[in-house]
C-alpha cells in the first residue's frame, strides 16, 4: 500500500474582498476565482492523500479550494483559527482516517527558554501555531502515525519601524532577529516531536515550509544530529541516537537516484530548498524494523520564475513555493 503526503505553501489564501495584511489590497473576485482555480489544479496534479498548508487567511477558502480540486470527497479539512483576523495560519486536508483531532500548538514546550552561558532563546510562541494530527496511515493493519505542519519564521527581516528604510545596519540586524526566532521555533518543533518519537515505535512525518535549506543548522536541529561512524560505541547509546533523528524525504530521494536537481523557492537568482517533508525512523529504509519506506519525491515547480533571468513578473494568482508529495510505500 502507498500513501502520498504532501505540503503547500499557497500564498496568501484568503476570501475575495477582506484585506489580509495591512498594505496588500484584498482580492476582487476575479483575482480569487483565478487563484482558487490554480490551488486546485495543483491539488489535482499533487494526487496526494493528505495536504499540509501554509499562508492560510480564511479556513472557509481552504475548503473551496480543496473541494474544487475534486480530491478529496468526505475528506477533513482544517485550519484552526484562520479566521482572516489572525494572520496566516496552517491548513490540512486527509482523505486518510483521523484517529483524533487536529490541534493547534501555539505556546512552546516547557524547557526550550533554559538559558546557557547567558544565552537563551526569547521566544515563547510560534509565529504560525504548528498542527499536530494523528492520522491513520493504514486502516487495515491501524497503523497510525502524528504528522506535524509547520511553517517557521521566514528569512524575511524583523526591522525596527522607526529605523530609516534600506540602514544596512538595521538590515543586518533584523536577518539577525529572524534568524533567532527561526532558531527559537526550530528548538520548540524539535521538542514536540521527541515527545512522540523517543521510546516507542510511534512513526512521525513534519511537512511544511521550514524556510532553510534541509543542513541548515535551524533545519537540522528539527532533524537531529545522527551517530558518527565510530561513536558512540555502546549499541544501546547508538539506539537511543536512531531513535530521536528525523530524515529528509529530499536526502534520502537524492540518495536512492544519485541525482539533485531540485528546488521550491527562487528568490533573487538563488535556488533553494525551504519546503520539507522529514520521517522518523519508521520510514528509514536502512532501519531494519521499518514500517514504510520513502521511496519518491515530487516537485510540482515549473510554476517558479527566475526574476533575475526572466521579464515574467510572479503575479499574486500563483504560490512562491513549489509543492512536494512524499510517496510513501507501506510495508
């Protein structure tokens, strides 16, 4: 049996005529209708049993959308608190079972504001509350995995307002902030998914926009740092390791085919990788005990232009990001 799991970021989804951010004028109908009916080609084309969404203003644009692609008859779907007046919030739609409900994580685990050597992390919140869903993978045999949808602080500056526009000082230092609150939420969505995948055979998939290439060292802390060749040397402590990694369904696709031409976001002439779908041991085809194996990756990205290379202007009809679908062959 396959399941396909997927993520989108769909810029900007809100309902036609209700500003969602303060200096972007709302969509008129005809803008929406257009945007709605790309969405839900790309859905049609994704072919994926669940979605994780990201940029979503409005819970009631996600379901038209969804239901216009004419995937997923009597499937979920969710944003929590996309109400228009909340800012971009996560989506999801499954056609596969919940075995719970969907909920949204807003506050930060307990333990992630330790501070070490005068250093801390001081942020408490995510930006965009990340979305934890039991979902059942297989009916037949209950086998049930929690899927994680994020979407951390982009690369985007966090700028003084009352500092003079394009200070390269003022520059430097809102990358610097952004970086921290990535770094900040990185921590906290790595505490969320320990508390599933440490001490049991409970399989984890994170999708989302994580806004950093898949070593980046935000990324990799979500991921978790693997055993070297030699260390440790007790098997039980290179369990313990294995057991609370991630992997990346890009890495392990690169690895299989030999080959990486991929990309989910241009900005400025760079090609990068922001979009993510990472598994838990369960799916990591080395793992002698898996339950699934990764065994494809798509990248729906031929919508994507090259501002640098290219006259075409991106317009606000079509996403920034590419979408990946994850095929996932269940054992």
């Amino acid at each position: 049996m396959d399941v396909k799991i997927g993520t989108f970021n769909v810029l900007n989804l809100a309902r036609p005529g209700e500003r969602f951010y303060p200096d972007e004028r709302p969509y008129s109908a005809a803008e929406y209708e257009e945007k709605a009916a790309w969405i839900a080609n790309q859905l049609r084309l994704m072919d994926a049993d669940l979605v994780g969404f990201q940029e979503v203003f409005h819970e009631e644009a996600l379901r038209d959308v969804c239901a216009r692609s004419g995937q997923f008859p009597d499937a979920t779907v969710v944003a929590p608190g996309a109400d228009g007046s909340s800012g971009p919030r996560l989506g999801l739609v499954t056609r596969l079972p919940l075995d719970g409900p969907v909920t949204a994580v807003t506050d930060f685990p307990p333990g992630t504001d330790v501070a070490v050597d005068g250093v801390g992390l001081p942020v408490g919140t995510f930006s965009r509350p990340v979305l934890r869903a039991p979902v059942v993978l297989d009916p037949a045999e209950g086998t049930t995995s929690t899927v994680f949808v994020a979407h951390l602080k982009s690369k985007r500056p966090i700028r003084d307002p009352r500092a003079p526009d394009h200070d390269p000082r003022e520059e430097a230092l809102g990358k610097a902030r952004a970086l921290i609150r990535r770094a900040a939420e990185a921590a906290a969505l790595r505490f969320l998914v320990l508390d599933e995948i440490v001490g049991n055979a409970r399989p984890t998939i994170v999708v989302g926009d994580l806004n950093d290439a898949v070593r980046a060292v935000t990324t990799d802390v979500i991921m978790g740092d693997s055993p070297s060749r030699f260390w440790p040397s007790d098997p039980e402590d290179r369990r313990a390791y294995w057991d609370r990694l991630l992997y990346s369904a890009h890495e392990l696709t690169v690895r299989r085919t030999g080959r990486d031409v991929s990309y989910t976001h241009v900005f400025n002439g760079h090609y990068e990788n922001l979009d993510h779908v990472l598994v838990s041991q369960e799916f990591y085809e080395r793992n002698p005990q898996r339950i699934a194996e990764v065994s494809y990756l798509r990248y729906l990205n031929d919508h994507l232009v090259d501002s640098q290379l290219s006259n075409d202007r991106r317009d606000r009809i079509a996403s920034d990001h590419a979408q990946l679908v994850a095929e996932i062959h269940l054992l």
